[in-house]
C-alpha cells in the first residue's frame, strides 16, 4: 500500500468527521466536586480545573524557531523529564479533549458560553531527581498511591499526548499521578514508516522512565497503558525487561497492563503474552475493535492480523480480550479507549478495583462457552 493510499483511507475519513453532526453529550460519572478527595490539600485538581501531568520524552526541545510548542517531531539521544499543567474547564465533557472548531465557534460566539477545549497552562522541565523529588510531593496528598502511565500511538505530537493523558486521568479519577511517555511520532498521517523507525528507537529511554518511576518508595502501583503503535514499544520493553532479567530490579511493582487498539501483530503478541502475564501483577487486558480504520490500513501494510483488530479476536491464556465492537464509535474508530464512555468505564473498574472481566458491569461474554473473549455493552 503506498503513502497515497493511506492518505486515500484516512485522510477522508478525518475530513468526514469534522463536517459530521456534534455528538451527543456523553453522560458525566458522578462527582461531589465540593469535597475534596481524603488528605488532598486546596490545590485539589477538581477544583481548581487544573490537572498535572508528568512526562518523559526522547523528543528534541523546541527552540524559537521551532513550528510547534514544547517540543519538536525529532529524536533527541538525550532523555527528558517535566510535568504539564493542563486546564480542565468546567465545560468539559466526559471522554473529550474539546469540541470540532466549528462548535467551539457556535459555543463561544453564538451561545457565548466557555470554550470546553483543553489546554497546557504551564511546562516545567526537571532532571531525573526533581522529576522524582516532585512526585513524591505530589503523593504525599493521596491514601492510594499509583501511577497511570500512557503511551501514546502513531501521528501524535507532544501537545496532543500531554492533553490526552490528562483527559484520561481526570475522567478516570487516577488515585494518584498519571504520567505519559512521548516518544517522536511525526504527528502526522503519511509518515507512517518513519514512527515506525522513532518508537523503536524509543525502547531504551521508555525503560529509564520506568525505572525512574518504580524508584519511588511511595508508589504502590504502576499502571501502563498503551495505544496504538505505543504497543509496540510496550512489547518491546516488556520482553526486554524480562529477557535481561531487570524487571526484578522494579522496587513498584507493574500492576494493570492494558492494551488499546493494538497495532502489533497477533502473533508476535502471543509469543511475548507470557513475558506481559509475568510483570503485570493483577491483569493484561487487551481492546479491540472490528472497524478500527486505522488498523485495517496497518493490517494490509504488514499483511499481517494485528491484535487490536476483529477478526480474528485475539484470544491467549492470562490476556482478558474486551471486545469494542457493540459500541458505535466514530468513522476512524481508533482512539476509543479515551472517547468512549462505556469503555472508560470499564477502565475505571479495571484500574480502581482490580475486577475481572465476569464482575464488570458492562461485559457479558462472548458465546460459545467456555468465554474466550468478553463484549463491552454500549
């Protein structure tokens, strides 16, 4: 398949979704937003609307000449550490980072109502001590103590993956920090070939974050999830920490491992599903999708089954497959894990209590019997 090709499939099909109707408001899980949670202090997030993100990135520091904040598409032999400050306005909607320009416009100038996007307020770059002198701080205002780590996928740039970490964390009320690895996608559609070649140059500095992370005594538990070709890096870490023998030197241990619209080969994945069964200490929870455009292009770039795309549905002992395909997502179908509300959901029962498939609210299996793979319930 050539570059136009992809353009052809995706391109369209991103052009379609900003012409389509607004969705529907997406129901909000209920908060007491005057209450803050038990030993936070006033800076308390649901509050203040502001929401701290902390990050590790291979990318190169934007300079003054750079197109774009923060930092730039290229990658950097150097490892850098810093949290974001993201506003989270009280228009936000469950699942969303904002609304299509054209509604903004119609919120704000028509309805004159608070624009609903979020959006960094503050960057601060550290070294790897500040980075962890700063998350204990941090720690010290919750009784639960964990880390949501978020990889993103492919076409994604710094900006982006720091809004979407922080979307994810506030909507799903992580019970401590949640921090986000940015490897250099190109933030593009076409240069697929090239993040291909950035997130495998990305494994070494993914496990330095790791390591940094699991070196905070205060954590009870990290929690890794990744999206799209971020699941590559994952697999690749995973095997590596396990091959070398230096998962053991993790003082946190590797709770949740959740795998999002998987762009990794099905079966690659099941020689490595022992490797992730054996760090992960509670569940390895693999989404898939049946619609996943995104994959179905990557699927006949690699001629390949990729394991976050039906059929077939990726089925391995000690992975809990959830199938997305009831729910009706939008034309690209591949950023659900942070968009749809019955997934979230989902997520949220995962990650806070642990529960496995058969004791979620939105799972029924997948017949015949015995269940090999669960559906998600719209």
């Amino acid at each position: 398949m050539t570059e136009e090709d992809i353009r052809a499939v995706l391109g369209e099909k991103q052009l379609a979704m900003r012409e389509q109707a607004p969705p529907p408001l997406l129901p909000q899980p209920e908060i007491e937003t005057d209450v803050p949670p038990p030993l936070r202090a006033e800076h308390d997030y649901l509050m203040t609307r502001h929401y701290r993100v902390w990050y590790g990135t291979d990318r190169e520091p934007a300079g003054d000449e750079a197109t774009e904040p923060y930092f730039t598409r290229t990658f950097d032999p150097e490892l850098h550490f810093g949290s974001c400050v993201v506003c989270v306005p009280k228009s936000h909607r469950f699942g969303e980072i904002g609304s299509s320009w054209l509604r903004r416009k119609f919120r704000t100038v028509v309805l004159r109502r608070e624009d609903d996007t979020l959006r960094i307020v503050e960057l601060q770059p550290l070294d790897a001590e500040g980075f962890v002198t700063s998350i204990r701080e941090e720690l010290g205002h919750w009784q639960r103590r964990t880390a949501l780590i978020f990889v993103h996928g492919y076409n994604v740039s710094f900006g982006e993956a720091a809004l979407r970490a922080a979307q994810i964390g506030f909507d799903l009320r992580v019970e401590g920090i949640t921090a986000f690895f940015s490897w250099p996608s190109k933030g593009d559609l076409i240069p697929y070939t090239a993040d291909e070649a950035s997130v495998e140059l990305a494994e070494k500095h993914f496990i330095s974050f790791l390591e940094n992370l699991a070196s905070i005594h205060e954590l009870q538990e990290i929690n890794i999830l990744a999206h799209s070709m971020g699941n590559r890096l994952l697999l690749r870490t995973v095997d590596d920490l396990l091959r070398s023998k230096r998962a053991g030197t993790l003082t946190v241990p590797i709770g949740q491992i959740i795998l999002a619209a998987a762009d990794v080969t099905a079966e690659k994945l099941k020689q490595t599903a022992a490797a992730y069964t054996s760090l992960a200490v509670r569940r390895v929870t693999n989404y898939s999708y049946q619609a996943d455009r995104a994959l179905l292009v990557s699927r006949k770039l690699h001629d390949q089954a990729r394991a976050g795309l039906e059929p077939p549905v990726f089925i391995h002992t000690g992975v809990d497959t959830i199938s997305a395909s009831n729910l009706d997502l939008d034309l690209l179908g591949h950023g659900y894990i942070a968009s749809a509300a019955p997934l979230l959901y989902d997520l949220s029962q995962l990650v806070h209590e642990n529960k496995p498939p058969n004791k979620r609210t939105r799972l029924e299996p997948a017949p015949p019997e015995p269940t090999a793979y669960w559906l998600l319930a719209p």
